[in-house]
C-alpha cells in the first residue's frame, strides 16, 4: 500500500510542472469587515481568462501569456475593483483584492458566480448552502437556523419535531458525517428537531453532499455534511443581540490588535422553550401530565483568525454545545458535545499549491435516566488530524492528502433483566485519496480513489464523477464510488422513536452469511450510483433532475430480536435506496422559490426478511417561497410547505398473557400474573397517516445608521395546526402528535 500512495504522489508532483505562462491567485475580501468573499468573478479585462473564487475566497488563474493586464473582480450586490498588474515568465502573482458593497441598486442585472460555478465542478448530488440562503426559509423564534433548511434539500427525510432526525437518501444518521472545519460532529441537532448546535451567523458555507462525494471525504456511507465558518470582523468591533420567545442569543467580533491581520468572534446561545411553552400552552402537549415542552440548550463558540500578507491564515476554535429532555417523573436525557481545534491555510511564495490542514479534539457523552429501568450511558471521545494539498494546472486541478481519526467508546446499557451490557473500545482509522479534476472543453472528469484501513481490515474506495456540458443551458452530470464506516448507533434502524442515540465502533465479533462462511469485511459498506442533469431556463429559473441508487452491501445493527444471552448481539443486514429528486428554483431581486418533489423507496434485509425502514417516507414535497417588498425591500414574508407520504410502522395483532416464569420450576403458573403479550404483525407493513405542515413568518429590517440595524420578525409554525402523529401507544390506546401551531416573536440588533 505504500508503495502504491508514493507513485500516486510522485506521479502528482510531476504533472503540476507548467509551461513558461504565468499564474495569477489571491483572495478577494470586503473591505469593510475583511472577510473573504466567496463565488465571485475573478477575470483579465478584455479576455475570456478567469475563475470564480472558492469556499475560502480564492481564486487561481492558470496558463496566463506574460505580460500586462487589468484584473477585476465582479460581484452582485458590490462595486467592481480593478487593479493593474503585470505579469511575468512562470510567475506566480500573489493578487488579493478588496471590493465594497454597493449602494447603488442595479434592477434586474444578474452576475450568478453560482451558476458560473455549476459549468467548472461536478456538482452531482451536491447543494451549497451559504447564509443568504438559510435566511429563506421562514424563521422559527426569529432566528434562521441550518436544522431548518436542510429538511428542504432534496432527498433528505425528516422524521418530525420532537427528537426528529435527518435521514439522507436511505441512509440513517449515523451514516452522515458532519464536520465544522474539519472537526467531527457528531450530534448536530438538538432534541426538539427545529434547531441545531450551529449558530447561523457564524457559518460561511455549508457543502452537503447526498450520494456520490468524491474521494476527499470518507468514513461514512451515505452523506457529508462540511460547515465552514467564517472569521471576525478584522476592521471594527461589532455584534448581535437577539431574543425571542423560545430563546436568545448574544454573538461579539472584531479584530485583536490594530494591525487588521487577526480578529475572533464569539457566540452563545440559549433556550427557554421549556419555560415560555408553559405559557403558550394551557393544556399538555406531550404524553405527560405537565404543560409546555420539556427541551433546553445552550450552545457556546468561539474562534481567533490569524493571517498573513499572502492569504495564508491560521484559525483555532471550541465549542461547547448541551441538550436537555426532562420528561418529568418518566425520564431524563442530557448529552454534551465538546471540543477544540484548529484549522490553517498555507500559500507557499512560487509554487502552484494550496496546502490546508486541520488538528481537532472532540467528545459527545449521552445519558437517559428513567425511573423505570437503570441509567443509560454512551459516550465518544477522539482527534482527528488530516492534510490536503491542491496543485492547479490549467485544466483543472489535483488534490489529495491524509486523515488520521482516533477515537475511543464506552457504552452501558441494560437488557430486559435489567442485567448490565458494555462496549469499551479505542480504535483509529487512517486513510489517504487523491482526486484529479480535468475539464476539457465541454467535458469535466473527476477520477479519484481512496484508501480506509481500519483496525478491522482495509477498504480500497474509487470515485468518479463526471459532467458533460451539452450547450450554455444544459448539462448533464454523474458520480459514483465506493464507501465505507467503521462505527454505528446504539439505536436501531428498526426503533421510531429513540432520542437515546449511543455511538460505538464496529464489533469485531459478527454473524456469519447465510451459508456459514464469514463476511470478508467487518465494517459496513455502499456502492453510490448518480445521475442527472441541470436546465437553465432563463436568468431566474434553474431545473435539475437526479436519480440515485444507494446499494448497502453490509450494515451492523442492533439485534433487536435478541432474548438470550446466547443470540448474537448484532446483525448484518443489506439495503437498497432508489429514488429521484426534481428542484426547481426561481430567484430575483425580489422573489424567491424553491420548489423540491422527492420520491423514494427504501429496503432492508436481515437475510429472513425484507422490510422498509420507518423513514422510508415515498413521496416528499418541500414548497419554500420568499419574498421581498417595501422601501428599500426593508419588509420580508417567507413561507414553507411540507407534505410527505406515511411513515411504515409495525401493527398490533392482538395481546395475551406472557407468564415468564420468573422463579423457574418453583413458578405456580395457574396463579402467577403474567406481564401483557403483544403479537405483532409482520415488521413495518402498515402505513402512518400522512404529514403535512405550513410554517410562515414576516420580518421588518430598519436600518438605525451604517452599522446598525434593527430586525423584528414574526412567525407562525403549523399555522393550520395540522395534527401530525409523533407515534401511537399501542397498549393505552392513545396517540401522541407532533407540536400543535407555535406563534414566535423575535427581535435582534445587529451593531
């Protein structure tokens, strides 16, 4: 294996050699807080010559004849700069430029650095998230937030309010990896399902994949999630207060020192929905007896930036993130999520790479106490290091690089004898990829491979990705790949409602296949197939079509159907997602529309039995429609419509009386009480009820002076008050909805 990794690498460096052209690259920033600007035009006056700048606010122009030019830069909603600049022979010029926000209102010009994007990446199964959009999607307590406009993207699935999860494509949550730069996270979401760990002003991005992600992400098998944040305001202290009726939120920045080059930021946010719910809410919401919604958080973050002159920079942050559920007098969970890391960019002077790299330490640790049975715990704590390098060419680019996870688990739980079962394991992984992206006329490739070792054994990963450009409005898209993971939940695929999630790495101990023989693998596998194509119809509308197949060869679960010691503790079961996803967008000055229909359909199989898992949701509609009006478009009204077909659900046959003979031989079974039976039907054959939910807010921005602002939002979630069922209590006979309608009124001041 080695040997093989260091002829991909030479083979590398020997074909980033350029002719006697020049290259042009720098970071394009706004001048009045210096943060990068991201998928703005970056082109020589006069030529066809150009690049968009990246997720960092970089852009590289390569195979440039030597001589003098005009280099400017183009963004909507900002003034043009240009610079002169002279290049020369197998020069690499450093450039980085500034440019400032407009106060002149163009109408209906459109410059969509974003569509200029979709002709140069693949881009198939992707969708890039970036603050402007998150704020879209109508507010829940008058702060966006990314827990919300995920369940918007197309062919994600989202299980309900309460202790609700995002399952992607077929695959459950514990095969989404998400990542804040470059730092696992390992539960992004709060319990309540409406809000997660990420405060939305401190994200500068989010890429998220669905299926098919090229060989620079691993370690899962169905989708990433990568959260990049931005940096402090270098310029000028400022910051954001806001409160609203089920929680507040405070957040500084500004530079450190007087030299522009360093900055931190800071957010803290927190719940009260458990207190203020008391009051909306004159009678219980939940299966207990007590008024209001037993969910609190508090999420802590900060962040220091250092950078140079050339744009190479070097950031460290932590977070501290908790939840809280206290059913009262039934059950209390908490868990935790903690950790420290840093993350830096480096531009060597004369050379044709980019180099990026990451050092991060974090934990999750979950607890359920209930009074019926002992104390639950799981917990995760591990780093995880890795290394990119970037050479640009003038056909496209090379990337590859390193990461090395180490991590240890400990689980305790309990089994229906209330005898202790634990999982105390350490364990690393270390891979290494590389992905090449050639663009070649109308055609863009991206080949790429991936290595996993995993304690329990090796897995050889190729992608590739592909892109034809048919003409200026068409463009048709494929990528597929190889994935594995080495860790699973606690939580079954097969349990509808489980807000205990526990995290432990694969056993080395699994059942043999059918036929006696052992598995080849020990951890789970997919082979990803995606295909599609993207419309331009005008300047304001965007088609785009996907069809998808997620083949799950091999996945550990839970053993559920486990009544003694001697069963085994886990299975091996097989999967199979299929489905397609149509999006349609419409964006202008003032009105914008997003419109996603999914359809899916999801198996599994334990080797006795096909089911469909209980998020196997066939039919998803997601209508989001925003609009801006008023002077200066100062008013904003946003709504969101979701419809999903029923969930699959295991139905009741009848009862009886179970005698478990709980006194061996010594049991007087005709005068013993039995406990209550259940007979079940086969598993998951019925169908819930239908979902559907309209949410709706409004909100006024004022503007006090240049840097202040002051922004009032109104929202309403479940106007209709549509009743949603959570899940059915099988033997009290009743049914547990979802939240009823949920008014919200917020305000922040933004300075």
């Amino acid at each position: 294996m080695q040997r093989i990794l260091l002829l991909f690498f030479t083979l590398l460096i020997s074909s980033s050699i350029f002719s006697q052209n020049g290259a042009i690259r720098g970071f394009v920033y706004d001048q009045s807080s210096g943060e990068s600007i991201m998928f703005c035009n970056v082109f020589l006056k006069g030529t066809t010559i150009g690049a968009p700048t990246d997720v960092n606010g970089m852009y590289n122009i390569s195979k440039v004849t030597p001589g003098d030019y005009t280099l400017v830069v183009t963004y909507l909603g900002f003034d043009t700069t240009q610079i002169n600049i002279t290049l020369s022979a197998n020069q690499i010029l450093n450039q980085n430029l500034e440019i400032n926000e407009s106060s002149i209102k163009l109408g209906e010009v459109r410059i969509s650095a974003a569509r200029e994007a979709m002709k140069t990446e693949v881009n198939a199964a992707a969708i890039k998230i970036t603050k402007k959009d998150l704020e879209m999607v109508p507010t829940i307590g008058g702060e966006p937030d990314i827990a919300q406009y995920i369940q918007i993207i197309p062919g994600v699935v989202f299980t309900g309010d309460q202790g609700g999860q995002l399952y992607i494509r077929g695959g459950s949550p514990i095969q989404n990896k998400v990542l804040l730069d470059g730092m696992i996270i390992y539960s992004p979401f709060h319990s309540i399902g409406l809000f997660s760990v990420f405060d939305t002003d401190i994200i500068r991005n989010t890429d998220v994949y669905t299926g098919g992600f090229n060989a620079e992400y691993g370690g899962r098998v169905s989708s990433i999630m990568d959260i990049k944040t931005r940096d402090g305001n270098k310029k000028q202290l400022g910051g954001k207060f806001s409160a609203n009726t089920f929680g507040s939120k405070i957040l500084f920045e500004g530079p450190l020192g007087g030299n522009e080059k360093s900055s931190f930021v800071f957010s803290g946010k927190t719940s009260y929905l458990d207190k203020t719910s008391e009051v909306l809410y004159k009678e219980p919401v939940l299966f207990f007896d007590d008024k209001g919604l037993p969910y609190s958080y508090t999420d802590l973050y900060g962040k220091l930036s250092f950078h140079g002159d050339n744009g190479s920079k070097f950031n460290f942050f932590g977070f501290n993130f908790q939840d809280k559920v206290d059913y009262k007098n039934i059950s209390e969970l908490k868990w935790n999520s903690k950790g420290i890391g840093s993350e830096f960019i480096l531009i060597p002077g004369g050379s044709p790479v980019l180099i990026e790299g990451n050092f991060a330490y974090s934990s999750y640790n979950i607890s359920l106490d209930e009074e019926a049975s002992p104390i639950r715990e799981s917990g995760i704590a591990g780093f995880n290091m890795g290394f990119d390098f970037t050479y640009f060419n003038p056909r496209g680019k090379i990337k590859y690089g390193f990461d090395i996870h180490g991590f240890e688990t400990n689980f305790l739980t309990y089994n229906s004898v209330n005898s202790p079962i634990t999982q105390n394991e350490n364990t690393s992984e270390f891979s290494a990829y590389v992905n090449y992206q050639y663009n070649k006329n109308r055609l863009i490739i991206e080949p790429g491979f991936r290595i996993q070792k995993y304690t329990l054994g090796v897995s050889p990963e190729p992608r590739l990705g592909m892109k034809f450009i048919v003409n200026e409005k068409l463009r048709l898209k494929l990528s597929s790949g190889l994935y594995s993971q080495n860790i699973l939940s606690t939580t079954s695929d097969r349990d509808v409602v489980n807000l205990f999630s526990g995290i432990i790495s694969s056993p080395e101990e699994i059942p043999t296949q059918a036929d006696g023989t052992d598995y080849k693998d020990k951890f789970q596998k997919a082979r990803h197939l995606i295909t599609g194509f993207e419309y331009d119809v005008n300047d304001y509308i965007d088609f785009q079509l996907e069809g998808y197949i997620k083949d799950f060869t091999q996945l550990t679960n839970i053993n559920r159907n486990m009544t003694s010691n001697d069963d085994p503790s886990f299975i091996i079961e097989s999967g199979l997602a299929k489905g397609f996803d149509v999006l349609i967008k419409y964006n202008n000055q003032n009105l914008y529309i997003w419109t996603v229909y999914s359809l899916g359909n999801i198996t599994r199989n334990d080797g006795e039995n096909e089911y469909s898992p209980h998020f196997d949701r066939r039919h998803n509609v997601n209508f989001v429609s925003s609009y801006k009006f008023g002077k200066q478009n100062s008013w904003k009204v946003d709504g969101r419509w979701n419809f999903g077909s029923g969930f699959p659900f295991t139905q009741t046959q009848g009862f009886y009386e179970n005698l478990t003979f709980s006194n061996g031989i010594n049991t007087d079974y005709t005068s013993t009480n039995g406990d209550l039976g259940i007979e079940y039907a086969d598993l998951n054959s019925g169908r819930l009820p239908y979902y559907h939910r309209l949410d709706f807010s409004i909100s006024k921005v004022t503007k006090i002076n240049k840097n202040v602002t002051l922004d009032v939002t109104a929202s309403v979630t479940n106007i209709y008050n549509r009743e949603n069922i959570f899940y059915f209590n099988r033997v009290k006979y009743e049914r547990v909805n979802q939240l009823p309608l949920m008014p919200s009124l917020g305000a922040s001041f933004t300075f």
